[in-house]
C-alpha cells in the first residue's frame, strides 16, 4: 500500500481516515469493494463486476422515466428467474 504501519494503525483506531485511493488499494487487496468497507453492504461481490458497473452508469444517465421503465422490466426478469430456480427448471 506504500504507507507506513504507523498509518496504518491510526486506521484501525479510526484516529485518522484513508483516502479514496487508499481506500480503494485496500478494497484491492482485500477483495471487496469500498461500500463493503463502509459498512454499506454485506455482500462482497457487490459490483464488482465491470461490465455490470458500465451498464448502471448508462442506466443512470438516462430520464426518470426510461429508467423506470427499465428497473420494472429488469425486475420482472428477476422475478422469472427466481421462479424458474425455485422450480428447478
């Protein structure tokens, strides 16, 4: 991480706060993501797929209604999906 263990270890005691990019080199290492770091999130996998985060960052330059529009259909499919599973097809 290319920082002392004094830094370190004033991390820990929540003496002192990392930067974003720090942040970010420590999600790295530790193989999760920022928000998970934050307490945002219980799940370590959460976005961490690229092509998932560029299709949300389209999805959110578009008007409140295109995304409405979309989410409603992404979560019908969801649904589907789930049902299909759960019935094991």
């Amino acid at each position: 991480m290319k920082t002392s263990y004094t830094v370190i270890g004033k991390y820990e005691r929540d003496e002192t706060k990392p930067s974003i990019e720090v942040a970010r080199n420590i999600a790295k290492l530790l193989d999760t993501t920022v928000g998970h770091l934050l307490g945002e999130t219980d799940n370590l996998n959460v976005l961490k797929d690229p092509d998932m985060l560029i299709r949300l960052n389209e999805l959110n330059l578009l008007s409140e209604p295109d995304k409405g529009v979309i989410l409603y259909a992404i979560d019908g499919l969801i649904r589907d999906a789930k049902t299909r599973k759960a019935y094991g097809r």
